[in-house]
C-alpha cells in the first residue's frame, strides 16, 4: 500500500518475534524496543529494553 510501519514494543521478545514474523512475510516492517510512557513513569517498571 505505500506506507512504512514502524512498532514499538516495551518487551524485547515481543519485538523478536514481531521481526521474525515481518522477514517470513513481505512485510517492511520494523519493529524496536521502546516505550511512549515518560522515563519517570519507566523507572518503576520491570523491562526489558533500555529507553
């Protein structure tokens, strides 16, 4: 369709598997380890990427 997709994940596994399942398909997606919630917030929270 044209568009570029790009998924953010807080959970890094979660994100392999997203890439895995994008490079089976014909999906350009891409998929990174990241959060939209403030780093303040973050600090609380058992991650596993580091923003």
């Amino acid at each position: 369709m044209g568009m570029d997709f790009i998924g953010f994940e807080i959970e890094q596994v979660l994100v392999d598997e997203a890439n895995a399942l994008a490079a089976q398909t014909i999906s350009d997606a891409a998929f990174h380890c990241g959060s939209f919630i403030p780093r303040e917030t973050l600090e609380n929270l058992d991650m596993d990427c580091e923003i």
